[in-house]
C-alpha cells in the first residue's frame, strides 16, 4: 500500500523584511549610539512619532467597524480572554524562571510582551490563507487593538508596579501619548479618514520609519547607560526557548479551546490566528514610553516573538488550507459517488423486475 506524501513545507520560511530592518537599526544603535545632544533630539523624535503613531492608529480605525464586530461577541471574548488574561497569566506563571533561566530585565520584557494586544494585520492574512473566518480576524484584530490602548496600561499597572516598570509618571506619560493623540485620530476621522485610506502605502512608510526611529533611541539610550551587559548569549538561547514555550502553548489553546467551546473551523482558525499574536507595531511605542532607557531590552523578546509567531504560523496556515482543501474535495466527490451508486441501485432494480416480469410471461 502506498504511503501518503508527506506534507511540504514552504520552500521559505517568512523572514519579514521589516524584522531585518529592525535589527539593523540595531546594529546602528550598538554601534553609533545617539550621545548628548544628539540624544536629546532622538528622545524627542522617538516622542513624536509615538503620538503619530497613534493619532493615525485612531484615525484609521473605524470604530463602528470594530462595535459592529460585537454581534459575533463570543468569539471576540474569546481572543481578549486569550490576550489579556490567558497570556499575562502564563507571563505571571513564567516568573519560576527567573532568575536562574531568565534575568529579570529579560523577564520584564516577557511579562510586558503578554500584555501587549493582538495583532491586525498578519492575523487577516493567516486567516485568509488558511480559508478561516476573514471577517471575524478583522473585527477581532481591530477591537484588541482598541481595547488594548486601555487594557495594557492598566495590566502593565497592575503586574509591573512590584519590579519598577511602571509608576504615577508612566502613566500621565501613556495618556499624553498614546491615549490623547489615539482619541484625537478618532474625533478627527470623520474629516481625514479618507485621505489617510487613499495614502496606504505612504502612511505605511510613516508607520514603519516611527517605530524604527522609537526603537533606535531606545536602544541607544540602552547602550549609553550599558544595560545590554546585562544580557549574555546563553540567557538570549534561553529566552529564545521560553518563547517557543509560549507560542506553542498559546496556538494549542486557542486551536483545542476552541474546539471545546463549540466553534466551527472557519471560526476556531480566526480565534487561534487572532488569540496567539501580539503586536509589534502597538508594543515598541508602549515599551518606550513605560521603560523609558530600559525599553530596548523590554522590547526584545517582543521582537523576538514576532519572528516566532510569523515563521510558525505560516507553517500552520499553510496546513490549514491543504486540509480544508482536502475535505472540500471529498466533500465534493461524495455527492457524485452517492449519484453513481443509486444509479447503479436503480439499474440493478430495474433489470431484477425485467426479470420477474419475464418470467411470470413464461409462466
């Protein structure tokens, strides 16, 4: 009997572009750090670009969208179970391994990485490649995000206060700058919305270049202040290993969870897309604003997660689709077989009576 084929893996693997960019802003960072007055300038602009970031979050954002989304409320309330309370809660559980696995620096930045909210973006295209609920991925991405502008600050007040990472001045600093500027975008929406749609790809360079501009004064302001000897190769393998962990326990989650709690496919793909990610883009300008000099190593693992989430869920998108493709063909081909067989039925039935009433004629 011939065995099936083993199912392929894509001939490459998504290193995201923007991952590399990352790093080499880096690179930059440790190797041509912004000193003096030329620190001043780059905490300022890191400043800026923040409040950007999220006045164009909130201008884009369509609320009514995202509210809308609410009629499916069970799935919703599933992906901000698994996002804001599943997550921080293995964060919290994580804290056994520290300090002999994880330094605390790192530790602190594993614990702000569960409270950052889901990711939009690559949940939409995951679901849509792996043929899941499109629709419910983007009104499930879309209200974490804006739930998170509120929930993350308060969790990171909550599970952060002991260790320092958060405090009255953190707090007054998230209002400034990210929630002010994000309720601006939305009051401002009605007026610039369409200009910000009909400007995608040029916003989309704003976006990028903001967070690469946030992450390079952050971890220069690391470099200055030597922080980063604080971290040795074997302590980043091990972070690397946590991580791993994580997201393996968190796709099993949302994948059996789901399951347990009576979803169909299209939805349970939608929810494990949506409840295993977490958002860089939303996650770099918080950690610079609650870490302050520290924010390079708060941000890491979040970046490191990133790539993680990308590489594997690929994988997994890709599966799903192969699947739902090998049961829409049976699905299909069994319609024809039971045709085939009742016409085969039908003609068996109809020669036996030929039969018998060929033989009362003999008789």
């Amino acid at each position: 009997m011939r065995r099936p084929p083993l199912p392929k893996l894509p001939s490459r693997l998504p290193v995201d572009g923007y991952i590399l960019a990352l790093v080499g802003t880096v690179a930059l960072a440790a190797l041509l750090p912004a000193r003096g007055p030329a620190a001043t300038a780059a905490e300022g602009a890191s400043t800026g670009a923040v409040a950007l970031l999220f006045f164009l979050y909130g201008a884009r954002l369509s609320t009514r969208e995202a509210m809308d989304g609410l009629r499916h409320w069970r799935l919703h309330l599933t992906v901000l179970a698994c996002t804001f309370v599943v997550f921080p809660v293995l964060g919290l559980a994580a804290r056994g391994l520290v300090p002999e696995i994880l330094p605390p620096t790192l530790y602190t930045g594993l614990l702000f990485l569960c409270l950052v909210p889901s990711t939009v973006q690559s949940s939409i295209a995951f679901t849509s490649i792996a043929r899941g609920n499109v629709a419910a991925a983007i009104c499930a991405g879309s209200f974490s995000s804006l739930v998170g502008i509120v929930v993350t600050p308060l969790l990171a007040g909550l599970v952060l206060h002991g260790g320092g990472g958060f405090s009255a001045g953190s707090l007054v600093s998230i209002v400034c700058q990210l929630l002010l500027p994000f309720l601006a975008g939305q009051l401002l929406r009605r007026w610039v919305g369409n200009w910000l749609l009909g400007h995608k790809k040029a916003l989309g360079y704003v976006d990028r270049g903001s967070i690469l501009l946030v992450v390079y004064a952050a971890f220069s302001a690391g470099m200055v202040q030597g922080i980063w000897h604080q971290v040795s190769a074997p302590r980043l393998l091990c972070l690397l290993g946590v991580e791993a962990v994580l997201l393996a326990v968190m796709l099993s989650a949302t994948w059996y969870g789901s399951k347990k709690l009576g979803f169909h496919r299209a939805d349970r793909i939608a929810i494990t897309f949506a409840g295993s990610k977490k958002s860089l883009a939303a996650g770099l300008p918080m950690a610079s604003v609650l870490f302050g000099a520290q924010a390079g190593l708060a941000a890491l693992p979040l970046m490191v997660f990133h790539q993680m989430q990308l590489m594997v869920c690929a994988v997994l998108a890709k599966r799903f689709a192969a699947s739902a493709a090998s049961a829409a063909s049976a699905a299909s081909t069994a319609p024809e077989a039971a045709v085939a067989g009742a016409a085969a039925g039908s003609a068996a039935v109809t020669e036996a009576a030929g039969d018998v009433v060929a033989s009362g004629g003999r008789r």
